[in-house]
C-alpha cells in the first residue's frame, strides 16, 4: 500500500444534456452509479467514495451498501465536486491521494483504477492521469478526442505530460496518444488546483486540466492497452448494457 493512503471519490449528479438522470441507468437491475462504486472497490486502492450532487444518487449508493456524501449541486466540475467531498469525510486529513473516477463508466476495469494511481509514486508529480495510442486513423484529427503530448522513453509506461489538445500533436512520425479523463491527485494538489483561476488556454481548449499545466503543476501520465467505455448516450447504455450483461 502506498504511503500516500489514497481515497477513491466517484463525483455524479443527474443533470446531463444527452443521457438526463444517467448515475441512475438501469443496468441489469443496478444503477449505473453502483456498477462504477463496485468496480473502484475492486481496484482496492482505497476506499470508495461517491461525492453525490443529488439526494437520489446518495440514496441509490448507500441501498446498495456503498459510501456516498451529498455535493453542492452547483460545482463547476467534477474536481470541485471531489474536494468537497474529501473535505467532508476526511477532515482529519488522513488521506494523502485522492483518485477521480468518472461516475459513467460502469465497464471500466479494475486495473485501470489502479493505474491511474501510479505515477504519483514519484514524488515530484502533482496529478496522474491515463493515455492510450491511437489506432482508429480519424480519431487523430476528431477534436471530441483529446490528445497528450508525452514522450514515454524506451519501454516506458509512464511519462510526463507536456500538452493537452483538441488537435493533432505531436507533429511527425510516430504515435499519438488519446487521454483519458481519470485522475489521481497528492491532496496539497488538489486543494491547490480547485482554487486556481481559469487559465488562458484552459479556455481555448476547453480542457480543465491545462489550468494545471498553466499554472506549473506537473501532470504525468500512464499508458494503458485499452480505453475505458463512457456512457454519454442512449447508444452507449445498450452498449454497457450488453457487456454486463449476466452469463446464462
């Protein structure tokens, strides 16, 4: 176990523009938010946390024997969501980490959880995150994917985070990498982060985490084999619905 005692905090609220009330998706009879709760269980980095924007959310966890503590609806981003929540079941400060695991992604495995944490083994790393190559062609030029400049040396399976971007980076021959929004944090970065203000390219890009790149903050990132499935529409709940679907 890392000295850093992580935490896991899976933040979720209902208002969404193309799948509303989605935390709450029957899947096989489970919420779609539980199916996250138990797959970060299994990662068993930590305990498990869902920081709930709604009553609902909390309430559907906790039924299912889960952790849950209610959220400011009003949170500007998950990141925020995930501090107060830290705050809240940690005011003694016993937890040095904390991972962020999106609330929509009831497929994910397990070792993804894991990996995330990593990088923050080194101690001169702030905030860890996830990447995996591009293999579909069009996926490089598509804006809705966003790429991370890293250089991995060698054989390496984790390397620091130079850039995030909607487009096509790096220029040249060789691999291109598609990030993957899960997150792990040293607490002291955390708390740093959520009181930074927007930073300039932040909003060209739209990606949240170049506030902390603007602002110094050193991001490293690991590579990983696959891309976990996001829920963002009905499509993709039948999708997550036939992977879990039970065996006969």
């Amino acid at each position: 176990m890392s000295s850093l005692n992580p935490i896991v905090i899976i933040p979720a609220r209902l208002p969404a523009t193309r799948l509303p009330g989605k935390p709450l998706a029957d899947i096989h009879g489970v919420p779609m938010i539980v199916h996250v709760w138990r797959r970060a269980v299994a990662a068993g980095i930590g305990p498990v946390v869902v920081a709930a924007g709604d009553t609902e959310i909390a309430e559907a966890v906790l039924a299912h024997g889960g952790s849950a503590v209610l959220t400011d609806p009003d949170h500007p981003s998950g990141s925020d969501r995930v501090w107060e929540a830290l705050e809240k079941v940690d005011p003694e400060r016993q937890f040095g980490a904390v991972v962020n695991v999106q609330g929509d992604l009831p497929t994910i495995d397990p070792a993804i959880i894991r990996a995330v944490f990593e990088p923050l083994d080194h101690p001169g790393v702030d905030i860890s995150t996830l990447v995996a190559e591009i293999t579909v062609e069009e996926e490089r030029s598509n804006p809705n994917v966003v790429k991370a400049v890293v250089g991995f040396a060698d054989e390496a399976r984790i390397g620091r985070a130079l850039y995030f971007t909607r487009a096509t980076a790096p220029w040249g021959d060789g691999p291109h990498y598609h990030h993957i929004g899960l997150y792990g944090y040293r607490r002291d970065a955390l708390r740093r982060f959520v009181g930074l203000r927007q930073g300039v390219l932040e909003k060209r890009e739209k990606l949240e985490q170049l506030r902390a790149l603007e602002n110094g903050m050193r991001i490293d990132a690991a590579l990983v084999d696959t891309i976990p499935l996001g829920v963002d529409t009905p499509a993709d709940l039948d999708r997550a619905r036939e992977m879990l679907k039970p065996a006969p």
